[in-house]
C-alpha cells in the first residue's frame, strides 16, 4: 500500500475532496496549503494577515512560505501522508524533493484529477468559498495552466503518474484511486 502520495490538478478538480476521504481511511495527514492558509486567516494570525489578500485575489503566495508550512506538517510523525495543493510550480516541486530526501520519505505516487475546464468552474461557482468569484477563478485556473501544468510532465518523466478522469462521480473516482494505490 502507497503511503506517501500527491494530487494534481486544476481548483476544482476535486484533489480535497479525495484527499480527505482517502486520508481519513487510511490515517494519513492530509496537508492542503490552501487549507493551512485558510485557517491562519480565520484565526487571525500574523501570516493569515500577511497572505489573506493575495488569496482573495487569487494569486499564489510566495514559495517560502508555504515550504516553511509544509516542512512544518511534514516532519511530525505521521503514518503516511497526502498533499494536496502543494507543489503549484516547479520550483515548489524542487523544495519538496529536497525536503523529501531530509526526511526520507520519497513520494510514491502522484494522482493527476484531469477535468475540463468547462466542468470546474461551474463547480467552483456552486461551491461558493470566499476566494470562489467568478474574476478570482478565471485567474487561478490561468495560473495553474501557466505554472501547475508543466509540474504533470515533471511527475509523467519520473514515473510517478497515475491519470484519474475526474469528470465523474465522487465515488467513482475514489474507487479507481483506491485500486491505483494497491
Ligand atoms: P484551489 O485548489 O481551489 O485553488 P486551494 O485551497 O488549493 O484551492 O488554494 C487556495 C489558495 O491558497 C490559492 O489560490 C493560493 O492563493 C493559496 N495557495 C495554496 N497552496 C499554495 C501553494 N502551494 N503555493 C502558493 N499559494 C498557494
């Protein structure tokens, strides 16, 4: 059984819905950043203050800081884990490998939630979260052709890869994931 495992995609695609149910099945840490970053600014805390505009406009924050946020999740001990929203660009993918390597916990399988782009900002208009206008979605999904895309060749050349139509029903795609981690 993989332990140690990332998902990719588009906002919306669906990474923390099936993050969430498979983390809680196998009691796994499940580490969104946007989650992370979320609470900061719910309580109030001087790095919520620090990021909360940038989020609300949509851009990404900086690379430091959410690696000093995943370093921090990631070192506790932990029976497995999954990242969801983390790398967003290549540069993040570096960071983590070192991180990775310090740890010894090399990742073992990266699930890519594909989904037209059509179908996910619908559903980011229907889930309505304070970041999810329809201006601030059309900037993340730029964003993430611009810079996340690239990361799915990135993981494709070190085989780590599984495709998942995400374009189905939440069930369906958990029980695909669930047979691709055997
Ligand atoms: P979504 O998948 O819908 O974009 P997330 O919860 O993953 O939602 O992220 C929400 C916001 O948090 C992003 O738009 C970005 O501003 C910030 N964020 C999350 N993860 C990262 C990251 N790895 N690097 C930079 N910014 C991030």
């Amino acid at each position: 059984m993989k332990k140690h495992l990332l998902f990719l995609g588009a906002p919306g695609a669906g990474k923390g819905t099936q993050a969430d149910l498979l983390s809680k099945a196998n009691s796994y840490l499940h580490l969104s950043t946007g989650e992370l970053l979320r609470k900061e600014i719910e309580m109030n805390t001087n790095l919520g203050r620090e990021v909360k505009d940038i989020i609300t406009s949509g851009e990404l924050v900086s690379d430091e800081l959410v690696l000093k946020i995943v370093r921090q999740n990631l070192d506790k001990d932990n029976n497995g884990w999954i990242l969801d929203g983390y790398p967003r660009n290549l540069s993040q993918a570096h960071s983590l490998n070192e991180v990775l390597i310090e740890i010894n916990q090399p990742l073992e399988v990266v699930f890519y939630l594909d989904i037209p782009e059509e179908v996910l900002i619908k559903r980011l208009l229907l889930r309505g979260r304070k970041d999810d206008t329809e201006k601030t979605i059309r900037k993340r999904v730029d964003i993430y052709k611009k810079t996340t895309e690239p990361l799915i060749q990135y993981f494709k050349e070190l085989s780590l890869l599984e495709y998942i139509n995400a374009d189905r029903d939440l069930n369906t795609i958990s029980f695909d994931i669930k047979q691709k981690m055997a």
